[in-house]
C-alpha cells in the first residue's frame, strides 16, 4: 500500500531533478546559518556551484559534534517564533543536540511516517499503542502525529509498567505496537510468564537500537506480529527516515527527502553500491535545521537492485557505527557523555570502564569508576552516598538508570593510545 | 583531653569486593610485623570497607597507602564484657540509655574477657556514658 504513491515510485530521472531542486534550495537556505557561511567560505561553495547532484561532494561534512558547538539554536535557519517545537537528543558530551522544527517540518515528518506505516498495511481500522517515549526523544511524538495523520486509533502509553501495557493491548485490542525490540521481548516474556493472549496484535514496528533477524523471528513468534525495522535520528526529523517493505530486505529511504551518501568514514570518499560504509544524508526538505551532508555515524549500504515494491533504491539494515555511541535501551549514550559527568564529581577520579550486558533481554550498563583517594573517610555510608551520587548525576544527563561500581583509586587501566573503555558483551541480539 | 586514652585509632580500607583483596591487605602487615587484633568487613553494593585494630596504627596506613590502598583513621572505643549471658546487653543498655547510637560494631571473645569494638555518632559522651554506667573501657595502649 502507498500513502502517496506518486512520490514514492517517482521515476530515477524526475526524483533526481526533484532532488537536485530541493538541494539548491537546502544550500540556499543553509545561507542563514553561520557556521554553513563560514564552512562554506572556506571550501569556496557557492550555491551557484551546485549544478549537479554530484557537485554535492564540494561541500565539507557536517557532523555531530558541530551541532553540539551550536548549542543551543545556532543550526535554526529561520527565526525563532517559527520554530514550533524543539527535541533533544544525546550529545557527545555535557550538552544535548537541539533540533527544531518549523510547523511544516512537523507536517513533513507526520507524512513520512504515514508513508512507512502504510507502506507496511496499517490502516485507519488499525489500533496503535506507542510503547516509547514521549519527551524529548523523538520516537514518541513523531509515531504519534504520523500515525493519527492516517487515522488510526492511537494509546500514546510511552514507557514502563509492563503489565499495563499489557493490559491496554488485550482492553483495546492493540493490532500495531511500536517500541524498541529489546523492549519488546520483555513484553512478550511477561506476556507468556503471566498467560497473557496478546491475539490482537498484528504488526510490530521495532526501531532505535539494532536488532537481528533471528530477533526478528524470534519476536514474531512469541508475539504473533510481522514485525518491521525503522530507523531515524533526530536530526533528520527522527524516526521515519528509513522503513522496511512487507519485502523485509533492507530499508526504504526516502530518497525524495533525504539525499543519501555512503561514504568511507576513515577517508571521507563517496562509496559505490553494494560497499559498506557510513551513511552521510542531505536533508532536503528541511525548514528549521537544514543539514549539508551530515555523518549519521551508521554503517549501511546501499543496494544494487530496486525492490520488488515499486520504491526506489534501499539501503541494509544498520549493521553497526563509525563512531563508539552506544545504544542502550534505545538511548544513544556517547562514552565521552559519561566522562563529562564524572570530571563534575570530584569525589571520583576521571578514569571508567564501561560493560554492557542483557539481562533478560534488556540492556544493562555497568560503569566502573575509581574512588578520589581524598574523599575516602573509611565510613561504608560515605561511600553509598557517593555512589548513589554518582548514579543520580549520570542519571540525570543520560537519562538512563546505569549500576555504578566504586573501584580502588589507579585499579582502573590506563590508556596511552586510543582508549578501549567500553566492554560490550551483548553479543547478538 | 584525659578521656583521648580511651579513642582507639581504627583502620578502614576501602577495597573491592573481589577475590585476593584480603589477602592483600593481610599480606602487606604482615610483611610489617603489624598484629590485627580485631577486625571485620562491610560490604555495600560491590565494595566493602576492611576494618582493622592493629598494633602499629600509623605504619599500617603508610604501608598500605604505599601500596595505592585507600586508608582512613577512624576513632572507635572498645569495652570489655562479661563473657557470659547478658554481657552484650550490659554495655548496649548503658549506650541506649545515654542517647548515643551505635553506626557499627564488631566483637571478639578474648582469653580474659569479650571485647567489642564500637563506632559511635559522639565518642565523647559515649566514653562518658560507659564510665558512667559503670562499664569498663579499654586504653587505647592496651591495643597500640
């Protein structure tokens, strides 16, 4: 099914002229911001020198960590009052990234996620619980406002409380539920320890941490859905960049709003179909924060072959990232984001190690992190104070319940070289 | 300050809650000649404290400091006890009575007499309360 048919199957040579219009358009907005002034100055870019979609490789990378020097509004392209509304997402230290949105941009992104939800059979007849949250992450207003867009009866139940959710499903009868995929394995498994019937349920949109097909299959089983893969960010809107067709072989961009590249990430050179690499997109229909070639940090590729659906080009599933972000129950954690935490606390040392484990199918982040040697009053409840500090303050900016282990001041190795402070041992999903 | 005879100087450790941390510890007053005459563990969350009298208080925190362990002094007082029912509840009643709380405490049962080993929010009007009540302290000499 086609939420807008037209665009989604334009012809190579019109989406490419659609494309190459919206991007004169970007970099003529782009005008409005000064560090895309000034990066552009120093590459010598013009907007008149984007003739071709191929000139695109003129222009210098933007990448997160300029977005985080622009805290909090220095990427808005259009004043203030015209920005309706701003998400945060995690930084890659102290701060957060700020993106805004003008009204249309929130039109935009309700009409690609009603364009992914119909891509995959959801209907106005279909009821939609939204199992993520609804703060700042934008998971939850985004699946929201595109889901009502096409009608649906929609619970916005967010997170937590597992045997509400369950609840709600069975009251309601639930057809469609979207959450993380580790999130929904823990439903299921209360579902089955509970003898819960969740036989309403048809389909499962699963995104915003990695997943498996033998997740999948093992999802579908216990839940009795086809289950689809979705995949954003936040500063392309958020979720509804990429969706899976019924096919469920790789994801649809959509190439009419997004310009992508896939680019070497050690070396910056464009790669070809079929080569592995970073994702780099071009937002093109962007109001309040337009992006020029912004590194997503994602490993994918692009596909050889057109998909049997009539849409263009896919890209793989994420295999992975280019950079050490984490991704734990769904929130993107940068490593450098707990080492800012900790030089605010002086009764810790600088130096941590990370674990990451699944415990029932949830992640589960470990931080060891060295007692300051004179913080030390030899009482056991100074030191539970300054642990549960510790868990409170990191609580606090990675919005993310972590165990804090205290460890013997110089116990913790130090690195000489590229520091390996992140032990991930979830394995496959 | 008379009553100071009565403040012993503890060691506390900080140490992880792993395998050989002991040990470690054990090992390197040893290698001092540093006597333990009481001690015992707290754990919280993944870490303890090891807490220790010893004969040679200061030496024991140079030593370990120089091995990298996190060391604190921490004042406790000791009170002998009747080895025998009620002996506890003698020396806890005259705490209770005066007020003073108790933040931890750890025994042994010695050749003369059972001692235990008390941290106290007011060591001060503990000492007081003791010798009020009747109790009998140990000098700090006796340990160190």
């Amino acid at each position: 099914m086609f939420w807008d048919e037209k665009t989604e199957t334009l012809p190579k040579r019109d989406l490419e002229e659609l494309q190459l219009k919206r991007l004169k358009k970007t970099v003529a907005q782009v005008q409005n911001v000064e560090f895309y002034r000034r990066l552009l100055g120093e590459a010598h870019v013009r907007p008149e020198d984007i003739r071709t979609l191929a000139d695109i490789e003129k222009i210098p990378f933007t990448r997160k960590q300029d977005l985080r020097d622009g805290y909090p509004f220095g990427f808005f392209a259009v004043p203030i009052h015209e920005v309706v509304r701003i998400h945060t997402t995690s930084g890659t230290t102290g701060k957060p990234t700020v993106v805004g949105y003008t009204r249309n941009d929130l039109q935009t992104w309700a009409d690609l996620i009603a364009r992914n939800m119909t891509m995959v059979g959801l209907t106005d007849r279909d009821i939609f619980q939204n199992m993520v949250n609804y703060g700042m992450f934008t998971g939850g207003l985004g699946f929201h406002y595109g889901a009502e867009k096409i009608g649906m009866t929609v619970i916005p139940s967010a997170t937590g409380n597992t045997r509400r959710q369950i609840e709600m499903i069975q009251d309601f009868g639930v057809t469609a539920i979207h959450c993380t995929p580790s999130y929904a394995m823990h439903l299921a498994e209360v579902a089955e320890e509970t003898g819960a019937c969740l036989d309403s349920l048809t389909t499962g949109l699963f995104g915003a941490e990695p997943w498996s097909d033998a997740m999948r299959a093992e999802l579908e089983k216990k839940l009795g859905v086809t289950a689809f893969d979705s995949y954003g960010l936040s500063e392309l809107f958020g979720p509804g960049v990429a969706f899976e067709c019924p096919e469920r072989d790789g994801l649809h961009i959509w190439h009419d709003c997004y310009l992508v590249e896939i680019i070497d990430p050690l070396t910056g050179e464009t790669l070809g179909d079929g080569e592995r690499g970073e994702l780099v997109v071009t937002p093109l229909v962007k109001e309040a924060m337009p992006l020029l070639r912004y590194r997503t940090g994602d490993i994918t590729m692009r596909f050889e072959d057109e998909c049997l659906c009539g849409r263009a080009k896919k890209i793989a599933r994420i295999t992975g990232r280019s950079d050490d972000m984490l991704v734990i129950r769904g929130i993107n954690v940068f490593p450098s984001q707990i080492e800012h935490v900790l030089l605010r606390i002086p009764e810790v040392g600088n130096h941590f190690m990370v674990y990451v484990d699944r415990v029932n199918h949830l992640d589960e982040m470990t931080i060891d992190v060295e007692i300051n040697r004179d913080y030390f009053s030899g009482e056991l409840q100074d030191l539970a104070r300054i642990q549960k500090k510790v868990v409170k303050e990191l609580r606090d900016t990675l919005e993310l319940r972590t165990t804090v282990k205290l460890v013997e001041p110089g116990s913790l190795p130090r690195f000489e070289g590229k520091a390996k402070r992140v032990i991930d041992r979830r394995g496959e999903m | 300050m008379k009553e100071n005879k009565f403040v012993i100087k503890q060691i506390s450790v900080f140490s992880e809650n792993k395998p050989g941390r002991l040990a470690a510890i054990a090992r390197a007053l040893q290698e001092e000649k540093i006597n333990i005459m009481a001690f015992s563990i707290a754990e919280a969350d993944g870490f303890g404290v090891v807490r220790a009298l010893v004969d040679k208080p200061k030496k024991a925190h140079e030593k370990l400091g120089k091995l990298g362990f996190n060391v604190a002094f921490t004042d406790v007082i000791a009170v002998q006890m009747k080895d025998e029912p009620g002996g506890l509840y003698e020396t806890a009643r005259i705490l209770g009575e005066g007020q003073i709380n108790i933040e931890y405490a750890y025994a042994y049962s010695g050749k003369e007499a059972a001692v235990l080993i008390l941290r106290v929010d007011n060591v001060e009007a503990a000492i007081a309360a003791i010798q009020r009540g009747g109790g009998t302290l140990i000098e700090s000499s006796l340990f160190q």
